[in-house]
C-alpha cells in the first residue's frame, strides 16, 4: 500500500455532492438538515466510519484517514455556507431597515379639543368667574335621583320606556337603574351631598349658599338631526336667602353674552313645565346680527327650585329659594359654531372636527 492516500473517487464525490447539497439550501434551517445528512449520526460520513471496523490495521490508517480529510472538507464547506447564509440575511436585513436620512421629519399631528369640550369648557369658565362650584355626578342612576326627589311622579310620562335608557339591575327597593336623562340628578347630590354645611349655619342663625354647575353626559331614546342618544347638559343651582328670578335672569343672561361673545342678543323666558320648579321657563335668545339674526332659539330649561324639591335636599323652604336650570352644552355649541346636524359631532370625521381646531 502506498503512504499518501490512495485516490478515493468514492470520497470526493461525497465531498462534491455535500457542496452541492449546502449550496442549494437557501435558509440555515435547510442548511442543517444537509448537515445531518452527511455528518449527522445517521449521516453518510459516520456510514463509512463503521465500514472501518472491517479493514485490516493497515488499511484503517490509509482509509481511516482519507475520511477524515473528506470529513474536513464537508464541515469546512459547510462552515462557508453558514457564513454565506448569515452574510446574506445580514444585507437583508440591513435593505429592509435601511433609513434615508435625507427624507423629511415625520411631524406630531396637532391635535384640538371636539367642539363640543370646547363649548364645555368655555361653559366651565364663565359659570367659574361667576363664583359657581363644578361638579360631575355618575351617568347610571337610580329611581331617587333622576325622577322621585325632582317631583316626578311614577306614572310621570318622562319615566317611560320610550325616553329612558334602562339597565338590568334594580337599587335595594326594587327599581330599575336608568341612564340619567337630565343633570337634574345632581342638583339633588350637591346639595344632600354639603346639606352638612347649611344645617350647621343654620344653627349659627345664617343660611348658606349652593351656586354649581354640573356639566355632563346625559341619555335618551331620540336620533335624528337635533336628537343625539348620548348628548351633554349643563345644570345650574343657585340657592341662598334670597335667590330670586331676577339673580336667574341676570346670570343667563350674561353667561349668554360671554358664551357668544356678544352683547347684541335678546333673551325671552316661555312659561313652561318641569316638575321640579315652579314657576317653570324655556330660556330662548335671539341674535341681532349674524346667520341667525331675527330667530328665537331655545337654550334651557329653567325655574325656580320646588319648595318639595329643597325638603328632598334636606333644606327648608321657609330659608332657602333659588333658581336651577339645564341647558343643551351640543345645542350651545351647535349655535355658537354653526352647526346645523347634531349627528356630526359624534361620528368622528376629522375633516369637520379639524376645523374647530
Ligand atoms: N332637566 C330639564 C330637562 O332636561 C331641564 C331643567 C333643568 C329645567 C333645571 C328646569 C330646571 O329638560
């Protein structure tokens, strides 16, 4: 036998073929199944390590040998590979993520308040320079606060199952919760809620004052083009001493004026109906200049505070009188912007809500 290695054809071409094999795997999950099958356990190159155990000492070395240079050379070939393959997912890569830099900077979108916060907060400020608390009250309500205390009787037709929104859980006496259909709720809360406060300076001889508004969301079974299911109102409360018709005027009316940035506005109260105030009003302005010039157009609901009304807040009548009223804050803001469909503030198109910005 010669000492340098016999030609092996069988060899080279099992190197060849490895090449070949890791030269068609195109993803290293590819690449390591070539492996396997050729330096795996069960792979050709330990095939012919076992055909070994056959040969005699001499021929062992010589063959022994030659499949290890064979060997060799597949995981140097398979080496190479793995580097192509990570070379090439690496320039991939590299492609997919590439940055121009001489693109323009992606700008913040400006964002802007929804005409209908707009008016709300507007609202907030007015009432506040005025001297009026803010306060927010929940949307799901019981009997008590949204009918009972404010003089709804319970066949009262405003109860019904056409305007209100009921929910399927009823309070401790059995009735139904609904979602408020008015602020009117909360003119029973904040004054039960700092009834504390006036029963104190009434033992000091003096009577105490609740001046709040309560913005909020408010619900009924209505949608058309001035209806919305969800809509917003504004309440307001004034009671003390000697709250009267005259402080409800006054404060309306100038609360319009800054609302509208205006002072050429009329104002007119209708006899109306609520159960809680008496006597009751629909507030209507006018505009004496401007798109709506020359029309009335009705604002609130209004009245002075049902002598029942202030037992139900815990305050007597012989001390306490004052004037409540609730307003449309969407029909403010549908006035004040020139809105003409109520629908549009709620379906979220930025092209209108934009230009309010
Ligand atoms: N709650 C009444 C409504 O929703 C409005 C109102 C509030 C009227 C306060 C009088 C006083 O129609």
């Amino acid at each position: 036998m010669n000492a340098t290695f016999p030609a092996s054809p069988d060899l080279d071409a099992l190197v060849h073929s490895a090449r070949e094999c890791f030269a068609q795997a195109r993803a290293s999950a590819d690449l390591e199944n070539a492996k396997a099958q050729f330096l795996g356990k069960a792979g050709r190159v330990t095939e012919l390590m076992k055909g070994l155990a056959q040969l005699s000492i001499d021929e062992k070395k010589t063959r022994g040998a030659a499949i290890n240079q064979a060997k060799q050379a597949i995981e140097a070939a398979l080496a190479e590979r793995r580097q192509q393959l990570a070379d090439a997912q690496l320039a991939q890569q590299l492609q997919a993520e590439a940055l121009d830099v001489t693109l323009p900077g992606r700008q913040r979108g400006a964002g802007g308040l929804h005409p209908v916060s707009l008016a709300w907060e507007r609202i907030e400020q007015i009432f506040g320079s005025m001297g009026f608390d803010v306060a927010d009250g929940p949307e799901i309500e019981n009997d008590w606060f949204n009918f009972t205390a404010l003089g709804n009787p319970p066949n009262h037709p405003a109860r019904s199952m056409q305007d209100t929104f009921y929910v399927d859980m009823s309070d401790e006496q059995g009735q139904p919760y609904c979602l408020r259909t008015h602020t009117s709720t909360m003119q029973i809360r904040y004054a039960t809620a700092y009834a504390h406060r006036h029963l104190d300076a009434l033992r000091r001889g003096e009577v105490g004052e609740i001046r709040v508004i309560a913005p909020g969301r408010t619900y009924r079974v209505d949608n058309d083009a001035t209806h919305s299911p969800m809509f917003h109102q504004v309440e307001g409360l004034w009671l003390g001493a000697n709250v009267s018709f005259k402080d409800l005027k006054v404060t309306y009316l100038n609360f319009c004026k800054a609302f509208f940035e205006t002072d050429d506005l009329l104002m007119r109260f209708r006899p109306s109906y609520f159960p809680f105030t008496e006597p009751s009003a629909e507030i209507d302005i006018q505009f004496s200049n401007g798109p709506l010039a020359g029309k009335w157009l009705e604002v609130s609901g209004a009245g002075m505070t049902h002598p029942q009304v202030l037992r139900n807040m815990g305050l007597d009548p012989e001390k306490y009188q004052g004037f409540a009223f609730g307003s449309g804050i969407d029909r403010l803001a549908m006035l004040r912007y020139g809105v003409a469909d109520l629908r549009q503030f709620f379906e979220g198109d930025i092209r209108f809500l934009a230009q309010f910005r």
